[in-house]
C-alpha cells in the first residue's frame, strides 16, 4: 500500500500570522478575509506603474523620411 501524500505544511494567515483555519483559508477567521477583501478594493495591492520615457510626444517616426532632391 502507498502512503497518502504529505500536505504541505500549513501557513501563517498573511493578515495577522495566526494559523489559517480550513473554513477561512488562507486566512485564520472572517476579520483578516475583510481585511483583505478591503485592501484589494481600495487598491491598496496595486502595483506601480512604470513611466514610459516617450511621454513628450516626440514619438518616432512611423516611415522613414523620403529621400531629398537636389
């Protein structure tokens, strides 16, 4: 007979560290899943944006210029 598979070890709830509970996973209780229920709404975990260094407006040209006469 094979052995069940090993779970991984629990984690800490990343809200207050406490040890998750199975019915508020990966959280340990209702307050720390608000918590961070609320932080993903007021974009608490957003990710900042780079700045692009073309907002000058001196884009590059689409085609090249024509070639001059004379």
């Amino acid at each position: 007979m094979s052995e069940p598979a090993k779970s991984t070890p629990e984690k800490p709830c990343p809200i207050c560290g406490k040890p998750a509970v199975e019915k508020y996973r990966p959280f340990c209780s209702s307050r720390c899943a608000d918590i961070d229920l609320h932080r993903w709404l007021s974009g608490s975990y957003a990710i900042p944006a780079a700045e692009d260094d073309d907002e000058d407006g001196d884009a590059p040209p689409l085609a090249p210029d024509p070639p001059r006469r004379g």
